[in-house]
C-alpha cells in the first residue's frame, strides 16, 4: 500500500457531539458493518469496553481501519470528555488530521475550543463536521457562525445541506457543484435544489477566492475568467489544510447517517497523506534530524497508546513514521535504551485484532508485549537512536485515598493500579509510607470513579476517601534545654544527659544535627545518637500531634556514665530534650502550600484570580498566551484539594491547571483552630 494512498485521522470534540456514532456511519457506509450500532444500545465499535457502555461515553481511544476507494483509512476515536484529554492529545500526535465533530444544535462547546487549541500547537491540520443536523433545534448557519467567532473565518464550508431539523436530507457539494440526497438511505447524485442555487454559486465562489493565491497558474487562470476545475480546487484545499490556512467544513448526521460517506470521499481526496506535511523532526544523538517517510528507511515508530488486552497482554499501539516493522525485528527503545522483539502485529478494528506480517512507515498498527514500552515512546531500528518529540499530557491535579476492604487484595490492589497506570499515563498512584495509605490521582471525579469501577471489576473492592492534608509542626524560637535519662533497675541502669540547643531553620530546610560538644563530655561515638533521638522524636509529633520538620539541633554539651551510658541512652536523652523544648517555647503548626499554574480563557481571568484570592492564594504573576492567560500561584494546600472540579465549573471546563507540593508555611491564627478541630476529627 502506497503512502498516497493511506490516511490517519482522529476525531476530536467536546463529549456527545457523536465522534463514535460517526464513526460507526463510516464502517457501515464502508461495508465493514452490516447494520449501524447504537451507543444507547452499546452496540458501537468504539464504545466495546463494558464502562463505555455504561457511561454511553468513550472512555479511552479506540480505533478501526476503513477501506474507501482504494484508500486505507486509520480512524482515531477519541473520548470527549475533559478528564480523558490524554487520550485526545496523543491520538492528535499521531494522526494527520483532526475532523472536529462539532454539535449542531449546542454549537461549539467548551472542550471543542481546548482541543482546537491543542491541535493548533501542534500544528495538526483541521476539519469541521457539524453534525446532529436531523435533530431539532439543529441549525448549520447558527453553527458555522459560531465556529467563525472560537475557530476564525478560514474556517470555510465545503457543504451544505439540504433540508433543516427532521426534513434535512442531502448535502450539496460546493468543489463539485453536486448535490447527494439521502432519501433512500444511500447517497443519490441529484441537481442542485433551485432554491439553493444561488447560494451555493455563492458559497463556491468564496470557497475559490479562499485558495485560488495558493497556485500561481490557477491564480492567472482565475484572473483571467476561467474558474479552477472541481480537481484543482481539491488540490488546492489540499495545500491550504495542510498550511493551516483553511479548515474545511462539513455537514451531516451521525445517526440517520447522512454526509459519513462524503466526509470520507473529502478525507481522501483533500486529506493530507502521511509526510505530506513535511518530513518528521526527531531527535537524535541530541540534535534535530528530518526523516522521512519512507517504507525503505530504519524503523523510527511512535507509541500513542498502550492497552493491556484480556487475551493478547499488552498491546503498545504505534504509528510507523519510517521504515517497516515487521515480525521478530529487534527495536530499540530510546527512553529505557532495552531491545524490544517484535513478536504479534496487529491491525485494529474495535475490540477485532486481526494479525498482520507488517506495517510500514505513514501506517498505524499495534504489537503486542512490549513490556518495556510505555506510552509516549519511540522505538528504532537503525544503528542510530532516535526520538519523536511525544506531546505533554496533562499531570493528575485531583487525587483520593483506596484503601482495600479486606487486607488479603493488598498486592492485587498494586498489580492493578500499576495495569491502570500502563493504561492511561494520565493516572498516577502513589504510597505514603507513614500513613501507610494508597492514593489514586488523575483529572477528575469521573477519571477517578471510572478507575475505581475498573479495580472492583477486576476484584479488588475498594473504599475510597478524600486525600488528608499533611500539616506539620515546627519550633517557635531558638531554645536550649536538657535531656536527662536516668533510670536504675538493679543490675547496670542506663544515664545520657544531653544539653541541645535548638534553632528553627529555614522552612524547607529539613532536619540537621551538629555538635559543639567538647572536652569529650560525651563520647563521640555516642553523640549522633542524640541526633538520632532528637529526629525520632520530630517524627511522633509536636504539640498537636503533627510531625516537626525544619530544624536544627546543637549538642553543646553533656553527661556520661561510664558504666551505665549507652547509645540508646544519649537516643533517649535526646528525644527528652526535643519534648523539653517542644514544653517550653511551643510550636507553629505549619500548612502545606502548592504551586500552582492555571490556565484559562482571558474572559475568565477576573473569576480565577478572584477565587485564588479568597482561597488564601498568593498570585505571582499572569501570563499572557493568546486568548489564553496563565496564572502562576501560591496557594495552601487545604485549599485547593477539589481545584480540579472547582476550576472546570468556573469555566465551563475551558480551564487547567498544574500543580506541585511548593513548601509549608505558617497556618495563620484566624484559620488554626478550624485546621485542629479538622485534624482531631480526622484520627
Ligand atoms: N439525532 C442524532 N443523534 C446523534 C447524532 N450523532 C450522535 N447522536 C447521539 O448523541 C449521543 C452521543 O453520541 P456519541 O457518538 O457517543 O458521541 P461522542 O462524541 O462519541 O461522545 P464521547 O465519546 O463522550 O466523547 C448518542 O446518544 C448518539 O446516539 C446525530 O447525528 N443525530
Ligand atoms: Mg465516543
């Protein structure tokens, strides 16, 4: 199969616009399907996994392959849903174009305009499908108006249709002048309705004006009276959506299906093939390098995707950028520099694996047991090493505590999180060693109670709770004070008399201990023990309960037995010195605070910061990117625990964020005693 011949695209939109109904329009317009699935009934190809049907959402990427025309053509199926972008976003890597499914009743919705703009950095060429045009309330011209004012005015119909609401069905065709009516289920050539030939000619006209500059002879032509041919006009949207300066846009309907076929024929012609856009910029031996796609070449292939399959183990779904991958070829993985054996190649239709002997570079495929792999990897075949600049995807920023309900599942609960994680690299787990607790992070409730379903679906029963907050407790001021430990019980006693003087560092700082001791008042063998005490104790807790951190401890001097002294006996005079101390000058409990970066939609930047502000947050600065501002915060920690929901109601999920422990600061007195009576109702 010629790389001409092969398209990969991915269907992008905010959740329910009806990415999966179109593409299940598409395999049975295609043959591929005897009858169309329906995601009420959860019998679409996209939405196989049981959650999906569930949710009647798409809750990861799934993917099928369309013969149309001689043409392969690898879809990309993504969830809508903000909580599964990671999904959206590395599909977008590998694809090479976007059809934005956009709803044509609700218009253009808040997850469209953040995956526009993901696919606009990443220069990922764009079509429109405005679809939902059977339904009620339906209006093209309302939607393509409002995909003119988030998406700009290249954003240029290709078709329009023919009908409105339940009346709507046909499209005309505006590069061939055609019309397709639907009346018999199957798309019949009809003329032009008369009362749409006017505006047709005009929409043609501008359709030309748009990228007629784009070749220089169809240009002179144009100047000259002679109207470009319906293949010139093809060829040059082509250019046009593969420079960014065009957006093509289309009509149709999922369900009834109407327009799935036409969408197709325009992805083929006009669509860009793999490498059209331009050899692939790698990086090798730490310099850019431009490859192209060639089936000839060493393998260089992307992961997008890894899924860990019933039957098959893990399946690392790639796109071949060079060369071709064929059985029990050694690649190298240029993350973890291991070897990987190709061993199953798959082709992938929905929940169908169908083996294949190769799959050559502008193709997407999946192999099997790469168990090294992980999502985001480049695997090569040639001497040279090299690596496909992956995307970023989002970090977790809302997490909750599982906790298993009966102890005996402690180690399914880990094997299962670590296959979630493999899964879905925008989940994270992680283990908190003093409190002994497991904690599941990702984007938010849904992503978070989908992952919890998957880990009882697979037996491990689990209760879940919202994460604490780790406050800490340090001295007020610099204090020395005495630790004595006598104790005399018949035989050998045990004494250590430690003087430490202890002087609160710098927030952040940790623990450290020094000596001053002289005139070996204590021998210096047995001084780090006092240290060692000093530090056990920070841990069990200050005055209310919380560890002490960000100290120093002085030993200035001390007593010794010769007899009775021991290590464990300067330990324990060390421990009585730090709750001496702890006595007599008190403790500030300190507050755990997180940096954060926020990025919204400039018309929400008043809200946010607003909100930052009565959530004791301190704003350093505000960045602006586009439409876009990015705002850079300190904020307590306690306040920011369901940010992640917060934040999406505030802006209609238009907003994200980043966020990382900064460092602890003083809880001020107006909020401490709430911040008590939350830690004493907590244990
Ligand atoms: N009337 C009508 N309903 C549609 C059309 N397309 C989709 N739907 C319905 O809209 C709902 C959502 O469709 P999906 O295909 O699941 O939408 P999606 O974009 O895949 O949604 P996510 O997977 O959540 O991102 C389903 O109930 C579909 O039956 C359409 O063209 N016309
Ligand atoms: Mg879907």
């Amino acid at each position: 199969m010629s790389v001409d011949k092969v398209r990969n695209i991915v269907l992008v939109g905010h959740s329910g616009n009806g990415k999966t109904s179109l593409l299940e329009a598409m395999l049975y317009r295609a043959g591929t399907l005897s009858r169309v699935g329906r995601i009420e009934d959860g019998t679409t190809v996209g939405d196989h996994d049981i959650d999906e049907k569930d949710h009647g959402h798409s809750l990861g990427l799934s993917t099928a392959v369309i013969d149309w025309n001689g043409y392969t053509v690898n879809v990309l199926d993504t969830p809508g849903h903000a909580d599964y972008k990671g999904d959206a976003i590395m599909a977008m890597a590998a694809a090479d174009l976007a059809v934005f499914v956009i709803d044509g009743v609700g218009g253009v919705q808040s997850q469209d305009t953040v995956l526009w703009r993901q696919a606009e950095q990443m220069k990922l060429p764009r079509m429109i499908f405005v679809n939902k045009l059977d339904r009620a309330r339906s209006s093209f011209e309302r939607t393509l108006g409002e995909i003119h004012s988030h998406f700009g005015a290249h954003a240029d119909p290709v078709e329009y249709p023919i009908g409105s609401e339940s009346s709507f069905h046909g499209i005309t065709d505006l590069i061939t002048d055609e019309a397709f009516l639907y009346d018999s289920g199957k798309a019949t050539k009809a003329p032009i309705p008369e009362d749409m030939v006017e505006k047709e000619h005009e929409e043609h006209e501008h359709l030309v004006e748009e990228v007629v500059e784009f070749d220089d002879e169809v240009l002179g032509n144009y100047l000259e009276g002679n109207e470009p041919t319906a293949e010139e006009l093809e060829r040059l949207l082509h250019d046009a959506l593969d420079a960014g300066s065009v957006f093509p846009v289309l009509c149709g309907s999922a369900t009834a299906p109407i327009g799935a076929d036409h969408l197709l024929d325009i992805i083929c012609k006009v669509g860009p093939a793999p490498g059209d856009l331009g050899p692939e910029i790698v990086e090798a031996d730490g310099d850019a390098e431009a490859i192209e796609y060639d089936p000839a070449g060493d393998v260089v292939a992307l992961v997008f995707k890894t899924r860990i399959d019933d039957f098959l183990g893990q399946i690392s779904f790639v796109k071949v950028i060079a060369g071709t991958i064929k059985l029990n070829d050694e690649l190298t993985n240029s993350r973890t520099g291991e070897t990987e054996r190709i061993r199953q190649i798959v082709s992938l239709n929905g929940a169908d694996h169908r083996s294949v002997p190769s799959v050559s570079a502008g193709q997407v495929a999946a192999v099997t047991k790469l168990d090294g792999t992980a999502t985001g990897d480049t695997l090569s075949g040639g001497s040279q090493v090299v690596t496909v600049s992956a995307p970023t995807l989002p970090t977790p920023v809302y997490s909750m505590v599982v906790k298993v309900t009966q102890p005996s599942n402690e180690d399914r609960l880990a094997s299962t999180l670590r296959k979630l994680v493999t899964e879905d690299p925008t989940l994270a787990t992680g283990f908190d060693p003093t409190t002994r607790q497991t904690t599941l992070s990702g984007a938010g409730e849904t992503h978070i109670a989908v992952a919890i379903a998957r880990l009882e679906r697979a037996g491990v029963d689990v209760d879940s709770e919202p994460t604490s907050v780790e406050y800490r407790e340090t001295l007020t001021r610099k204090v020395e004070v005495e630790g004595k430990f006598k104790k005399q019980s018949g035989g050998h006693g045990q004494f250590g008399v430690a003087t430490v003087r202890f002087e609160p560092s710098h927030l952040g700082d940790g623990f450290e201990f020094a000596s001053e001791v002289t005139g070996g008042a204590i021998p210096k063998n047995l001084i780090p023990a006092v240290g060692a005490g000093v530090e056990e104790a920070m841990g069990r807790g200050g005055k209310h309960g919380f560890p002490v951190v960000d100290l120093r401890a002085v030993c200035t001097d001390g007593k010794y037995h010769s007899v009775d002294s021991s290590e464990m006996s300067f330990k324990m005079a060390g421990s009585l010195a730090l709750r001496a101390a702890l006595e007599s000058v008190g403790t500030v409990v300190l507050e755990p605070v997180s940096e954060m970066f926020v990025d919204v939609p400039n018309a929400h930047q008043g809200d946010v910061l607003g909100d930052l502000n009565s959530r004791r947050g301190q704003v350093l600065g505000a960045i602006p990117d586009g439409a876009n501002v990015s705002i850079h915060a300190y904020v307590p920690t306690s306040e920011v625990q369901r940010y992640a929901i917060d934040l999406r109601s505030m802006t209609g999920g238009t907003g994200s964020f980043e966020i990382d422990h900064h460092a602890y600061q003083p809880v001020p007195g107006a909020i401490l005693d709430r911040v008590l009576a939350e830690a004493s109702k907590a244990t």
